[in-house]
C-alpha cells in the first residue's frame, strides 16, 4: 500500500489557531480510508525529505515568521519543485505570506518572500478578528480569519466573501493548481472537509476516494459549525 507522506514545514513556530488540526484532519480522513499516512515535520535547520505527496505551512507572529524566514530561503527551491510538479500545498495566513512573492510590514520594511504562490501581503497596523464565511467551489466555506494583511492576489481567489474581510477586496483566499492558500483558521480543512478530500485526492493523484464509516458523523459536525457560523454572522 503507498503510504501518504504530508510535510508540516515549522509546526513550532507557524500553528496558531489550531492550524495543527489541518494536518490531523487530512491524516485522519486518509486513514479510515485505509491509507497509510507519515506525517514528516520539518524544523528550522532540518533536512527536507526527498519526497512528498502534500505540504502544509501554518500561521505565526511576526516573531515566528522572522524566525523561519532564512531556513525558508534555503529549501525553497525545492518546494518549488515540487509544488510546479502538482504536489499540493495548504498555506494558512502568515505562512501563505511567507510563501507569496513578498510581505511589506506595518513599518514599510518589504522582504521577499519564497515565490511559490502569485500573491503579495502588506500588513497593517488594525488586526482583523472575525469569523468569515465565502461562497467557494465547494460550497459555503466558514472559519476564523486573525491577521493584518491586505493580500493582493494573480489569479483564482478560494471564494467570494459573505462575510468577513478575506484577501481585503471582496475575496478570500487563492487557489493554483492543487494548492490552496487562506487566511482562515478554524482550522480550515476540520470545518470544511469537502476541501480536506479534495487535497487528498490530489496528494494521492486520484479520482475519487473509498468511503469510511466515521465520515458521516464528522462532516455532519462540520456541517453544523459552519451552519453556527453562518447563523451568527446573519447570513
């Protein structure tokens, strides 16, 4: 059986707001399919693993961004590979910064940033912390926006916003390729597991995937908090 190797870049530094249950979420959706899964965490100063099927890269502090930064130069390239070679990638907030073509801090300083994904962040001094819900391929999309950028984007956005303030021009998120950036915690993939599969399905290079038992109850859960959500917000 192939095992479904996920690498979690910096899980120490970038895993605010619960960005870990993304991980656990698509670990745990592959394996009552049957899948076997090996989650590699990869530190500052570490040495990238010589494949994978899916990344993933929370959200931090400015402290926490600045002290990946470096290291993030070093293995670029190599994401960069991979993600032109239709690996998918998960860049939530701060890491999805970290991943654009650059951020601009709230002091004007500007830093280049690993040129993954067609995007570029200027950070304000006003924090947004809001729930959030868009209109996506796949439905209503909600979950739990904290940072300051106004994101500027080339290409497809995740969604339309319903509510919330997203990318800071009516939309939220981008998607390229397989890959899917966001600003929403919540985390991102438990609330809304239609996309956690569809990153699976990617990551495995698949059409459709087995059923498991366990999967009614969870998405009608998820179903149900973003239904919370929604309700709360008055959309």
């Amino acid at each position: 059986m192939t095992t479904l190797r996920i690498l979690h870049l910096y899980p120490a530094e970038l895993g605010i707001n619960g960005d870990v249950g993304n991980v656990l979420a698509l670990r745990r959706r592959a394996e009552w399919r049957g899948i076997d899964v090996e989650v590699v965490n990869h530190d500052v100063g570490s040495v990238l693993p010589d494949s994978v099927d899916l990344v993933h890269i929370g959200s931090g502090p400015v402290a926490g961004q600045a002290a990946v930064r470096a290291d993030l130069v070093l293995i670029a390239p190599r994401l960069a590979e991979w993600k032109a070679a239709g690996v998918p990638f998960l860049a939530i907030a701060g890491g999805w910064q970290l991943l654009g073509a650059r951020v601009t801090s709230a002091t004007g300083e500007m830093f280049e940033g690993a040129g993954l994904f067609a995007s570029s962040a200027v950070l304000g001094e006003r924090r947004i912390v809001a729930e959030v819900v868009v209109e996506s391929a796949h439905g209503r999309v909600a979950g739990f926006e904290n940072h300051s950028a106004v994101t500027t984007i080339t290409g497809t956005p995740l969604g339309r916003l319903v509510s919330g303030t997203g990318n800071g021009d009516g939309t939220e998120g981008l998607i390229e390729g397989s890959s899917i950036a966001t600003n929403l915690h919540g985390p991102f993939l438990p609330m809304n597991p239609a996309w956690s599969d569809g990153l699976l399905r990617s990551a495995l290079r698949v059409d459709s995937l087995p059923d498991a038992p366990q999967l009614a109850a969870i998405d009608a859960a998820a179903a149900a908090s973003r239904s919370a959500i929604a309700g709360r917000l008055g959309v």
